[in-house]
C-alpha cells in the first residue's frame, strides 16, 4: 500500500533545502514495448542545494538556497552552523527488471543524477547513498552447488530504466517537501517548504498552469 510521506519516521529530524524534508516516494511503469517493468523509489531527504523544480529557481525566488547569506551580503561563512552543508540524502530504488549487480549499480547511479536535477550539489558535508535491487525472482540464486541459470536483462535494454530511475528519484525528492510540516523541537523551528508560493512560481515560470 501506499507509504507515508514527509516528516514521518526516519524523516522526523530532516532538513532539505533549508526547509522540512523527510519521506517522499515516487514510481514509474514502462510500457509493455519496454518490458513493461516498474521502478519505486522511496527518498530520506536530508540535504543542501538551491531547490529547483523543472527548471524553475524556486530556491532563489524564495530566497532560501546556499550560501544565500554569503551571495550579495558578504556575511562570514561557517559550515557548522549551515543547515545546506550537512546531511545525507537516503535513497532506495527497487525494480522488478531482472537486472545483474552491475546493472543495478549503474541503476543506482542515475538516482543521483535525478537528485542533482533537484538542485543538490553534493556538499562536503553531505553523504549520499543509494540502495538498488531488484525482485526479479529470475535473478535469484540458490545456495546450492552446481551451475547457477538466471535471467539477466541486457544492457541494450536497461535504459528505459536508468530514465526511469531519474525521473522517480526526482518526483521523490519534491513529494518529500510537498508532504513535510513545520516543526519545532529544542527551541528551534525548521518551516515547511511554503506550497502555496512555491506554485506560483511554478506557474511564472510556465512549469505548471
């Protein structure tokens, strides 16, 4: 069934953005002259960048981004107070494809370039990971002796998914955003990404009608 999304779970304590960030899913289904395989993608988000949707410098327009003090203001820069240079996005992608190890790898490196896509920059303080597999029961292995069979989907084939893959990593990383609340603890408040402006933008800058 569905996943809960935004500062639930391991995404209580999350920043992204400068903003509340937290649990965001996201999927895509190739179509059957494609093989017809799905691709789910469930994100931790807890990172740095200047937030940008489809092109649209929401980030800036917001004025919340990196080194938003630093830029025009001359401020003195201290990266262990910054909430953009800390953190570590999480990222799982799971498929039903019936890919090798190799091909998941490659898999799991198109995640990060939907996460750059975003607007992360992959900071000095931030420690990014992915986690691919695959549910495919024609991979599986037994423990057996003997000359192992199994289906291995070839590298002709893969790219619908590595599309795929970056496409959900990305609608995961916004969902997290869109579905994170305001919350304070320890006497310190991190505020929601404000949904309401962040659509206007998006309708200025004709991403969205």
């Amino acid at each position: 069934g569905p996943v809960a999304e935004g500062g639930v779970g391991a995404g209580a304590g999350t920043v992204a953005f400068g903003w509340k960030g937290g649990i965001g899913t996201s999927s895509r289904v190739l179509p059957s002259s494609l093989g017809g395989y799905t691709v789910g993608v469930l994100v931790q988000s807890n990172f740095g960048g200047i937030l940008q949707i489809g092109g649209a410098p929401v980030g800036k327009e917001l004025g919340q981004y990196a080194f938003a003090n630093q830029v025009g203001h001359d401020d003195e820069y201290d990266p262990d107070t910054d909430l953009q240079e800390w953190g570590s996005i999480m990222i799982v992608v799971a498929t039903d494809a019936p890919v090798s190890d190799r091909n998941l790898e490659r898999i799991a490196r198109r995640a990060i370039m939907g996460l750059s896509r975003t607007g992360s920059y992959a900071s000095n303080g931030s420690g990014d990971y992915v986690i691919a597999f695959s549910t495919s029961e024609e991979v599986r292995r037994s423990d057996g002796d003997g000359m192992h069979r199994y289906s291995d989907l070839s590298n002709s084939n893969v790219s619908a998914l590595f599309e795929a893959t970056l496409e959900a990593t990305e609608e995961a990383i916004y969902n997290s955003l869109f579905m994170a609340e305001s919350v304070t603890s320890n006497g310190r408040t991190v505020e929601a990404l404000p949904v309401e402006e962040t659509v206007d933008i998006l309708r200025r800058y004709r991403v969205i009608r």
